[in-house]
C-alpha cells in the first residue's frame, strides 16, 4: 500500500474512532498557511516571495530590496516553509538536477525544493537553522531558486563582469582568476559604472544588447585587500571559496547601475609576459561563444530558442582579449573602447 493510501486508511480509522467527525487533513501540506508575502524586483522582474517564517523575507529583501521594477513581465513565485526541525550542524550543499520542465535542489531530508522552470514557480522545505545561516539560506535556496527561474523565463546568464561608461557597456568575460571582479572595482573607482561582477545576464525579449545584473556588492577573493586596503569585510562561503563580500552601499565612490547596453566583450587573459604591457587585441565573437556562454538547461524548454537569439545579438558587439597585469594600464586601454568626443 502506498504512502497515501495508508494516509487515508489512518484518516478513515481515526474519523470512525471519533463517530465519523474528523477535520481536514492536509498529507502534503499542500495548504499550509503562508501569512508573509512581499513582491521584490530582482533584475527588475517582479517576483511573489511566500513564506511562514518572516526571516525568508528578510533574506529576499537583502538579495534584491534595492531593485525597482523595470520590466513588466508577469511575475515569478517562491514559497518556504519553515519547518520547527532544528539541526544541529548547518546542512550540506544541495545537490541540482534537472528534467523536462523541473528542477530539483536536494541537500537533506529537510531541506530541498523544487521549480518548475516553465511556469516560473518554485517551493522549499528548511529548517530554523539554515534560517539562521543567512549565507546558506541566500545561495543555495532564495538566490539559486530566484535566478534559475529568471534564467529559464526572461534571462540569459553569461560568466562575466559588466562596467559601463556614458552608456557604453563593457562586458569583462575570463575564466575564475582572470580578474573580473577586480578589474570592475578598479574601473570603479576610476569613474565607471558598476553593474555585475561575475554574473551578468542578457534581456530575452527586449531588442539590443541589453544586459542587467546585481551590483548590489562586490565579491572578492581574501587577497583583494592587498590591492584595495578599502576593501574589509567578513569571509564568506561562495562557491566553496573564501569570499570577501562588500556591499555597494558601503563604497561611495562607487556608482551603480542595474541596467546597461553592451557596446564591447573583453575576454581577460592575465600574464607575466616579458615586460608586462598591455595588449588590447580584437578576436572574433563568434569563436568566443562557448567561452562566453553555457546553457545547462533541459532542451524541452521553449525558452533556448529565445536565448540563442539574444546571445546572438549579444555577438554583434566588437570582441577583444585584453591582456594585462596592472590594473591602470589596463584600463588606459579600455578607456579607448569609449570614442573621444564621448568623454
């Protein structure tokens, strides 16, 4: 007998012990109240965040409380429930997998969840003490769930940084350790605008190159701070990597932006060459889309039709490799990419 069957076998049981008055059951908790709700605007598409634990929603207005609505596509959907299991070590990594239309996030027996990419929905189960690891929380449920829907409804997500300068928008793409993040710091600093630091992502259904991303903080290695004294803050996990992450609000020197045009993909190759100058060299876009974008998604999703459309138009902007080691020279040369009457 299955699992529900023997459900309602215990139900039927117990309503006949109890002369045939029994309440509502609910096996799947499919009813559970959801008394928290808030519409936030990550990347400036509306998202429903549910839950019956008010923390989720502290969680959700720490990732994407600054945004504003741009778009108006209609709206994603997230709900948690918070159940009274209390862990006594935070929980493992989840493990993703994908078919068809779902994909499934599984780290332990209370803590997973499930989206279905095609409708823009998605629900969690965790408990008070991945709650209370914000981190944890953040990564691996709220911003994983949140951006994987964005990422199979409105987006594609690309691995590279995102400056801009008088409208101009630079994406800066490399493999992990090329610089990304600190090349966008520094031309920070030097007057650019700062969009994304590793994950930018290209509007499916708005015609350009139109990239949006989360400058909400910048995220570093912890030898960052020997570059940029500024920089301080305390260590995260990222990826499984040591991360430094320093919110925007805190730097403000530093301007931001959530929304730029694409005039420019930099590929970065740091090295140690024999006097170390700056190259600033064009290359073909086209050969440069596998280093550029991957989709990991199901091939049943009508959406990678609409995103192998915008990362074509994404390729119609000159390509180059700039190769460097000092930070000021490199961006000498990117200074060039923005014409002189522009300045």
């Amino acid at each position: 007998m299955g699992t529900l069957a023997c459900e309602r076998a215990n139900q039927e049981a117990a309503r006949d012990e109890a002369g045939g008055v029994f309440p509502t059951a609910d096996p799947l908790k499919a009813s559970a109240p959801l008394p928290f709700h808030r519409v936030l605007f990550p990347y400036g598409f509306p998202l429903h965040v549910r839950a019956n634990h008010n923390a989720i929603l502290r969680a959700a207005e720490t990732c994407w409380g600054s945004y504003r609505r741009i778009f108006r596509e209609p709206p994603l959907e997230l709900r948690f429930f918070v159940s009274e299991a209390s862990p006594n070590q935070v929980p493992p990594a989840p493990v993703f997998r994908a078919q068809a239309n779902l994909l499934t996030i599984v780290a332990d027996g209370n803590h997973y969840g499930c989206c279905d990419l095609a409708a823009g929905f998605g629900f969690a189960y965790v408990t008070a003490t991945a709650v209370n690891h914000a981190d944890y929380l953040r990564y691996h449920f709220l911003e994983s769930m949140a951006y994987s829907l964005l990422d199979t409804r409105h987006l594609a997500a690309i691995h590279a940084a995102c400056i801009g300068r008088r409208g101009r928008g630079v994406l800066l793409a490399g493999e992990s350790g090329a610089g990304k993040s600190s090349l966008a710091y520094a031309c920070a600093r030097r007057g650019w605008a700062y969009i994304s630091d590793d994950a930018s992502s290209v509007v499916l259904r708005k015609q350009g190159r139109t990239v949006v991303g989360n400058p909400r903080a910048f995220r570093f290695r912890p030898e960052a701070t020997t570059l940029f004294p500024e920089l301080k803050g305390p260590l995260h996990a990222h990826r499984g990597k040591p991360t430094i992450e320093v919110e925007t609000k805190r730097l403000p020197h530093v301007k931001v932006a959530y929304e730029y045009t694409v005039d420019h993909i930099v590929f970065l190759n740091r090295y140690a060459g024999n006097d170390g100058s700056p190259q600033l060299t064009p290359i073909s876009s086209r050969g440069s889309l596998k280093r550029l974008f991957q989709n990991p998604w199901p091939s049943e999703l009508a959406i990678n039709q609409h995103r192998d459309t915008a990362i074509e138009r994404l390729l119609t902007a000159p390509a180059y490799e700039l190769r460097y080691r000092d930070f000021d020279a490199a961006i000498d040369l990117l200074d060039t990419l923005i014409p002189v009457d522009e300045l």
